[in-house]
C-alpha cells in the first residue's frame, strides 16, 4: 500500500466523521419549544461540542501514534528512559481533555 492511499484513505474517515457528527447534530440534538418547532440554536450548539471533542480526539490519536512509536523505538534502544517516553505521551494524551473540556463548557452555554 503506498503514502498516497493511505493518505487519501484518511481524508475519507476525516470527512466521513465529519459528515456524521453533522447529520447526528441535525437529527438528534434538535431541541422543540411548545410550538413543535425545531430550535437550531441547540443543534449548533450540541453539533460544536461535538466538533470540539472529535478534533481533540482525533489530534491526540494522531499525536500518540507518531510519539508512541517514537518512544518504544527509543525504549527499545535505552530502557532507561521509558519514564520520560511515557510523559511525552501523557502529554499527547492532554490534548482529548482538553477538547473533552471545550465540549463541556460549550454545553454548559445551552
């Protein structure tokens, strides 16, 4: 499999995800007021949250697949510093909470 397809698969789970967390907002987070008419403030809302914590997590799944292997290659070299391998994937691993953050003050709007 070449750079390129792989590459090009990405982009399509990218806009795939992107499609779906867009069509979920749509359907399910459309609040109604008593006049049974959709209320697409909360659907914005709920589909940024959305957005916020899906770049997070896939930023941080991106960034612990090139740091993780980048670190047991270098464990696998010097044992010794596996604790400071592990830190730099914490690290990586930061960046889910803080879109698991944004998504919650996002929320904490509606």
């Amino acid at each position: 499999m070449t750079s390129f397809s792989f590459r090009k698969r990405v982009r399509m789970i990218m806009i795939a995800t992107v499609v779906l967390l867009f069509v979920s907002g749509a359907l399910f987070a459309a609040g109604t007021d008593s006049s049974n008419s959709v209320n697409y403030n909360v659907s914005i809302v709920c589909l940024s949250a959305a957005i916020a914590f899906g770049i997070g997590a896939l930023a941080a799944g991106m960034a612990i697949g090139k740091v993780g292997s980048a670190a047991m290659g270098a464990i696998s070299e010097r044992p010794e510093i596996a604790s400071q391998a592990l830190i730099f994937i914490a690290l990586a691993e930061g960046l889910v909470v803080f879109g698991f953050i944004t998504a919650l003050m996002i929320l904490g709007k509606v």
